[in-house]
C-alpha cells in the first residue's frame, strides 16, 4: 500500500530536504500533489546528490541542471493549478542509449560523444508528457552490449554503492547506481538479457522486464525483438507507477500489447489464487556451477512464497543454454552491434568504437543473410522449448546473478574473446526471459555476510505482467526488504 505518513518535519511545508531521498517515488509524487514539497526543492536536492556523490559511483553520462529546473519551474506551476501528468514534478534519469531531444545521448560510445537529438524515442516522450523532471542521463556501455557499465564517455564505471570496487552490471547500471545511492528515486532502463534485472540485483533493487509489446520499441526496431524498456526502483510500487506511463503503445508497434489495468492498481491486491511455481537453480551453462549465494537466494524467496501459500515445485533447468544457444547468442549481439554502430557512426569515426564492441562489429560483418536467419531460429526453438516445458506453471522463480556484484575488470582478463563466455557465466538466469517475451520482475533477496546483494527474478506467462507485479508485492511485503538496507552514500 502507499504510504500516507507525513514528510519528516524540518522544512517548507513539513519537509526535511536532508531526507527526501529515503523517501520513496510514490511517497514524493504524493507530496508533490498535497504541497509537501515542491519539485524545485525535490529537484535540487537530487542535483546536489548528484553534484556530490556521482563522481565515485558513473552512474551519470550526461547531467542536464539548467533543463532540470525549467521542468521543476513548469511542474510546479501545473501542481499549483492541480493539475500535471502522474509523473509531474518527479526528477527522472533517462538511460544514454535512447534519444532525448535537446540533451546529448551518446549510446555509450565516444564515437557519439557529441550527439544531441532533435525529437525523443517513444518513451521518452511518454515520461516527458507525464511532467518528468529530467535531471541527465545515466550511463550504459557502448551499444548496450555488455552486462557491465564500463565506456570510453566517462571517466568511472557504473559501480554498485554497496561495493564501489565492483560493477552495478549493465547495461542499465548507471540507472541502477543512481536509484540505490539516491541520486535518483526511480530511473528509466532497458533490458535486452537481463539488462535491467542483473544491475537491479547487484544494487538491491526492483527492476521490471515487461512483456514483449507491452513497451513498444523505438520504431524501425528488430522484427525479432528481444529488448524492452522497463523501470528500475526501490519498490514495486515505485517500478509500476513508472509502467503505466511507459506501457503505451506506439500505433506502428508489430507486438503492441496495451495494458488492461494499472499496474500501480495491480500491486497493492493480494494474488486471488495460490500460484504454481517452478523454481530452479541449476545455471544450465556447464561452465559454470550454480553460486552459492545465488542459491541461497532463490531457496530463501521459495520458502517464503510457501508460507504465503503459494506452490513451489524445485525443477532442474527446463532446457539447457548448449554451446549452439551460446553461439546464437553471440552472433545475435554482434548483429545488433554491426547494426547499431553501422548506421549512427560514420565511418571516420568507428576507431573510436571500443575494442569489444570492434569485435562484435566484426562478428556481424561476417555473418550472411542466412546466418542471420538460421541465428533467429536457433533462439526462437530454444525460447518456444522453454514455454512448452513451463506451460503447466505459472510463475518461474531463479536467481537473478551467479555471484556476488563482479570486481571492476573482470571481463577483459581474457580479452574481448573471451568477454561472452565471462558474461554468461555470471548472467546466465536472465536471457532466456528476452527471448520468450515474458515478463519478469527482479527482487532483493539479501546481503552476503561481506554486504554484497543478491536478488531473484519471478517470471510470468506471456502477458501476464499483472499477475506477476502482484506476486512481486507480496513477496515485498513479507520479505520486509526495507530494514535490509541501509544508506548508500559515500562519504
């Protein structure tokens, strides 16, 4: 349920700057709408954090300040006539691999360093229509192609607060950063293997993967699509609330599937029925034994899940990712990337392109139309195999990352050859939900006896984000997550 306790006295209208940030998205848009607050003062307080706090964490590309308080000016003018979008007054990070007319985006890539669009991606411009305060935008690694946040554009990699020698994954980490140290209360993501879910665990987070069509991709996208924008939050609450504006069709999209009700709605009912769920933890990789932790994880959210009511059947993997998977994989990220890199950096520029993502351009350039189409087929008989051996449950239960938050450098102790193999290992619960097309909703499960999180992913039926945000509330609630964390700002 929302919360409706009075803002911390000590300011304006009963609000204590110092603490909005322990605050969450929901309480603030409350506050915003009763007066509380304003959103030059919430603007400001996060413009300082950030001034502060990002230059130990990356978790920001580019910082807008100056568009920043023309948006709060604008919401506070809106709030004062009672009226603005849902969203109104709320300070939002977008993440640097979507366009946002009038700020530079540069796709990670510094081969686009200068780049500054003339109109915003489609979801952009449902956050801007909802009164957003844009305050930057966060970082991501060049193209999206890796699970850890790490560029030639800034200086820092997206590091977890938790552990500031590690990465925060990607390629949502810089979201994911910002989210956990407060320096943003919710942030825009985008998840194409697990891009949102992986930095959501390693920060302790809520990051939802919607259904395939329910966030409609930029247009001219892939026909066959694998990556969706979503939410990164502190609460369910929060990441649904952030749904129901992003989760609007765009009219051109192949795989539009509009929303029967609100999501926020969804979260604050219990399930009306007890859910079958299958819950595994072997890592289907034969390279990688499952982690302890990761574990202990899923088995601590299972007991949980039993105590609500819920049936949980322990399942071995439905269908191992075997060495043709991992290769279609592979080539499948170095078609996007020969894509990508392809059509927005000239050719003059592309020794700009990190040494990763040169050999992922590489890759594609050599792959032929067949290639493509037989790559294709591959993932789709892998994705349709794991919705046939899942068609009696549902809800999947897994870990979320085989392993604590990775040290900064990990992935290149083998060279860029060696970077896929390293990032499966570690990621290895997550693609196959982008391949499906089912929703997913990441969760904190604990912190390891060092302070390192872990998280799990609940999985829904095709379609069924609803359901599983629901499911996703109660766990939140039993699991009391709240008094697991503590402040996340380095001093």
């Amino acid at each position: 349920m929302r919360s409706t306790a009075p803002i911390p006295a000590g300011g304006r209208g009963g609000a204590r700057v110092s603490d909005l940030h322990e605050l969450s998205a929901a309480r603030q848009l409350g506050a915003l709408r009763t007066g509380e607050v304003s959103s030059r003062e919430l603007t400001e307080h996060y413009l300082a954090r950030i001034d502060r706090l990002d230059a130990g964490l990356g978790a920001f590309v580019t910082v807008t300040p100056d568009l920043a308080r023309e948006d709060a000016a604008r919401a506070d003018e809106l709030l004062a006539r009672g009226e603005g979008g849902p969203l109104c007054g709320l300070p939002l990070g977008i993440k640097d691999l979507f366009a946002t007319a009038g700020t530079r985006t540069t796709f990670g890539s510094a081969a686009l360093a200068d780049f500054v669009p003339t109109q915003d991606s489609w979801t952009v411009g449902l956050l801007r229509k909802a009164g957003s305060v844009f305050v930057g935008k966060t970082n991501s690694p060049e193209f999206g192609a890796t699970c850890y946040t790490e560029n030639e554009v800034t200086a820092r990699p997206a590091v977890t607060p938790y552990a500031p020698g590690r990465y925060a994954s990607g390629s949502s980490g810089g979201a994911a950063a910002a989210v956990a140290a407060g320096l943003l209360p919710a942030a825009h993501g985008s998840d194409g293997a697990g891009s949102i879910r992986t930095p959501a665990s390693t920060c302790h987070l809520v990051g939802v993967k919607p259904s395939r069509g329910r966030v409609s991709p930029a247009p001219g996208s892939s026909f066959f699509s694998t990556t969706t924008e979503g939410p990164i939050a502190r609460t369910v609450e929060d990441a649904a609330l952030l749904l129901d504006v992003m989760a609007q069709p765009w009219p051109g999209d192949l795989y539009a599937a509009p929303a029967e009700e609100s999501f926020a709605a969804a979260v604050t009912r219990e399930p009306d029925r007890a859910l079958r769920i299958a819950m595994w933890t072997d890592t289907g990789i034969g390279s990688a034994p499952a982690h302890p932790e990761a574990v202990a994880a899923a088995q601590r959210s299972a007991a949980l899940l039993r105590e609500l009511g819920h049936e949980v059947h322990e399942i071995a993997v439905p269908v191992p990712c075997g060495e043709q998977v991992q290769q279609a994989v592979t080539a499948w990220f170095g078609f996007l990337v020969q894509a990508a890199a392809g059509t927005l950096v000239p050719a003059e520029r592309q020794a700009l392109l990190t040494p990763y993502t040169r050999y992922l351009h590489s890759l594609g350039e050599q792959l032929t139309g067949i290639d493509v189409v037989r790559t294709q087929a591959v993932l789709a008989g892998y994705a349709s195999a794991f919705l046939a051996a899942l068609d009696a449950f549902d809800v999947a239960l897994t870990p979320t990352i085989n392993g604590p938050p990775v040290p900064i450098g990990h992935y290149l102790t083998g060279g860029v050859e060696g970077v896929p193999g390293l990032m499966l290992d570690w990621s290895c619960y997550t693609p196959w939900v982008n391949l499906t097309g089912q929703p997913a909703v990441a969760v904190p499960s604990h912190l390891d006896e060092a302070g390192l999180p872990y998280g799990v992913q609940l999985v829904g039926r095709p379609r069924g984000d609803a359901e599983v945000l629901t499911l996703a509330a109660q766990l939140e609630r039993a699991a009391r997550w709240d008094l697991d964390r503590r402040t996340l700002t380095p001093q």
